[in-house]
C-alpha cells in the first residue's frame, strides 16, 4: 500500500504561498466573527452551536459518502436478453456484451411465448463495434443468442450464432435485421436440442465414432459441415482405370469445394455450394481424416446369434476387405439371375464391385454367415452423396427364410442412427422379394420406374423404424 505523503503529488511554490495566505485571511475572519459574537450576550451559546453543526454535518457526510462510494453506475438492462448464456469468443465480445446491456430492446417478450431455435451464419467487418453492432440488431428483436463462434478470413469474419427468437418473428425480419446491422451473406437454418451442445464437445463426439469404425468418417464429416456432399474417389475406378483424382497431402479448398486426401488412396470431396467453407471448417475436416489414416482399417466386431423358423442359427455381423475371399465365394454359388437382380449389369463384373462396396469409405455392409462359417448373404448401406442407398444378396439356396427382411431391417437401424431422413433401394419389378422387403418396413414408400428400374425410397421422418435394436448393441 503506498502511504498518502508518497502517493501527494509535487506542489509549486506559488501554490504553498496560496494556501498559506488563505490559511491566514480564514484565521483572521475567525478571529473578528468570534470578536463580534462573543461581546453579545449570547454569544459564546452561538458559538458552540455553530461548532457542533459543523461537525454535525461533517460526520453525515462521511457517513453518506461511505455507504454509496461503491455503488454501481446505473445502467437500462434488457430483460429479455440473457447474458449469463452467451459465448462469445472473438476481440468484439466485450463492446458487444456492454452494448446489450446498455441498450434498451423493443420491449419485454411476452411471457408464454413460444420460442425456436435458429442456426445463423453472416460474416461482418472485422473492425471494433461491428459485432455489437450485429448483438444490438438481435436484441431490438427479443432474440437470445445462445452460443457464438467466428471464423477469421482474409477480410472479415464470418460469425456462426446459435439463437433462440420468439416464433411470431418471421425469416425476412430477422434476414432485414441482419443486413441492416453490416451482415453479409446471412444464412438461416432451423436448429434443434442437439445444436445445443457446444463445439468442442460435439467434435470429440464426432472424434470418438470416427476412432471406433472407419465407417464413420463420411458421416462426422456431413454433421460437423452441415448440409454438403461428399464423394469418395478410389484412385483406380472400377473399370481399372486411374480417376485422376487427387489431392496434395495437405489438402485444398476452393471456396464451397474442399479436397483431402484419402488414407485408403484417392480423395475425398466435400461440396457445400450453397456457403463457403472456412478456414478453420477445412482445418477440423483435415484434422478428423489424420485421425482416420493414423488409426488405419477398423470395423467393430460385435456380433448378434439369430435362430431361423426352420431351426437353423445364423450370425449377423460386419463385414470389410477382409471377407473378400469369401462374397466372392458366394457370388460363384449363386445363380446369374440373382446377381442381375442386385447389379442390374453384366454378371462377370459382380466380382469388381466388391472392393467398393465392403470398404467401410462408402458405407456400413453387414454380413450373415452360417454355424459352419459359410457366407450366405450380404447387405449394405451405401453413402451416395447426400443420400443413402440399401441393397442386399441373399444366396439361392437361403431366399424366402426372413434373412432379407432381416438385413434390411438392420440397415434401415443403421440409416436411422446416421440421421438419414431416406433410403432408397434400385431393383426391378420382378425382383419380387426386394419389393415385399420394402413394404414390410411399414414406413411411407415412393415408387418410381425408370427405363425397366424401379426405385423405392423410404422417407425415414415421419415414422419410427419398429426393427430390434442395432446388433452392436444387441450383441454385447
């Protein structure tokens, strides 16, 4: 503590004559008003109740100055505006929270009112206020912002917020609002409770699936985007031509394209056209396909022990690469009809599609085997951009045992658990068994033909799937 002799200032000479010639004019007006008064008959009373009014007065104003020396300066705060939630991670965070505070809003919301929940990117000008600016423009509105991430470029920001706003406010409103404020390319999208875990939870989340099962990657990817495309390019087609395809080690990134290179050979492409990607976006991307080359091949080996009507136990599991050897095995027991009815082409070409479809890139395959090993059937669930396609093998010999309904009921689980709002299957009207499949999901179905193909999509939103649980965990 530094003591009140070392804290005084230095005073000029002049100033300490001031102070003593106005020491000695107060001492001598003193002296004659006490002349004057004390030569009355009252006058010494008057002068000890002037003393103790002066100290009267000096003891309240001690006492007044003590009690209100560390009150707060006063400040209008919106009701409606909830900064104990608020997350704000960039340089303007401070003008901005103090803008909230300090600037009265449109008015209290209702109580009772229905709220929603909304995504909201805009980028603004990285100059100081700018985000304040945009705060203001949300609380004027009744909107509360829930959590706040930026994402620095070249030239400005782009300001990633998790709001919720009453419902009668309308997306023109808000998209005015934005604009007015210094937004620029404002995107909207309407969120849910899972938006509300924060981002650095919810990327280990998406970490830890993709460390457990290799088929993962594509899906953390679509969910850690957003809504966005994703191609996996082998770097040999299946006719065994090279794709070209190809992406320095590092990556690259174009704007709403971003390429990265895939451990297994190849690339990866990731297309959003409807919004840029950003820097730090393609550097988390980047990040969960190291993690993918550096734990290598991997798919969980549970398994679930099911009993046919005739008796006959079967195992479903997944498969990968390495039960190659054996879909192949199978594709020479079975009949060239049924192997037209799964690859609607040319039968000696079957054996080329294996490499694709069990590698765990493209999608989930589930294998069913019987007591003595032997592969029987194959089902797979097949990432194809943003939507997902089922298809299934059964050999002749174990057709019409429930081993399709089975497998299909599983795959669909699976979709389910991927968050695919649809599934699709492509086969032909003929292709009794895949038909009836379908229908036995008793979920709404579309049908569309094409050229002699029929299509059947599953919209998976609108009705829970009623099949058991997923035979990971049904198998521990």
């Amino acid at each position: 503590m530094t003591s009140a002799k070392s804290a005084r200032r230095p005073h000029h000479w002049r100033r300490d004559l001031i102070e003593l010639a106005a020491l000695f004019t107060a001492v001598a007006v003193a002296d004659a008003i006490a002349n004057l008064i004390g030569h009355q008959p009252d006058g010494p009373f008057l002068l000890i109740a002037s003393a103790l009014a002066l100290v009267a007065t000096a003891a309240f104003h001690t006492w007044w100055a003590r009690r209100h020396s560390h009150a707060p300066p006063p400040t209008t705060v919106d009701s409606s505006v909830d900064l104990s939630h608020h997350t704000v991670t960039d340089n303007a965070a401070a003008t901005a929270v103090a803008a909230l505070v300090t600037t009265p809003a449109a008015g209290p919301a209702p109580s009772g009112e229905e709220a929603v929940l909304w995504r909201m990117r805009t980028t603004v000008r990285d100059t100081p206020g700018s985000l304040a600016a945009l705060c203001i423009a949300l609380a004027r509105h009744r909107i509360d912002i829930l959590t706040l991430q930026t994402h620095p470029l070249t030239q400005g920001t782009v300001d990633e917020f998790l709001l919720r706003a009453p419902a009668s406010l309308q997306v023109r409103q808000l998209s005015r609002a934005i604009s007015a404020a210094g937004g620029d390319s404002a995107w909207l999208e309407r969120a849910d409770a899972h938006d509300l875990v924060d981002a650095p939870t919810r990327i280990l989340e998406l970490a830890t699936r993709t460390a457990l099962d290799a088929a993962e990657l594509p899906l953390a990817l679509r969910q850690l985007l957003g809504r966005c495309t994703i191609h996996s390019l082998p770097a040999v087609s299946l006719t065994g031509r090279a794709t070209g395809e190809s992406a320095p080690v590092e990556g690259m990134l174009d704007e709403t394209v971003m390429r990265l290179r895939d451990p297994s050979g190849g690339a990866i492409t990731i297309e959003r056209p409807y919004l840029p990607f950003t820097p730090t976006e393609f550097a988390r991307a980047r990040a969960l396909v190291e993690l993918d080359a550096r734990l290598g091949p991997r798919v969980p080996r549970s398994e679930h022990v099911l009993t046919l009507p005739e008796g006959n136990e079967i195992t479903v599991r997944r498969a990968d690469g390495s039960d190659l050897a054996a879909a192949r095995a199978m594709h020479n027991r079975c009949s060239e009809q049924t192997l037209r009815l799964r690859y609607h082409g040319p039968v000696r070409d079957a054996d080329r599609y294996l490499d694709h479809l069990l590698s765990p890139r493209f999608g989930r395959t589930l294998a069913v085997q019987t007591a003595s090993g032997r592969l029987v059937a194959l089902g797979h669930l097949l990432w194809d951009g943003d939507e997902t396609e089922v298809a299934l093998l059964v050999e002749d010999d174990w057709q019409r045992r429930g081993i399709g309904s089975e497998l299909l009921g599983r795959l669909v689980t699976l979709a389910v658990e991927a968050g695919c709002d649809s599934v699709y299957a492509v086969t032909q009207a003929s292709n009794t068994g895949m038909v009836a499949a379908m229908r036995a999901l008793e979920l709404p179905l579309d049908y569309q033909i094409e050229e002699g193909t029929l299509v059947i999509t599953a919209r998976l939103d609108s009705t829970p799937v009623r099949f058991l649980p997923p035979y990971e965990q049904a198998g521990r």
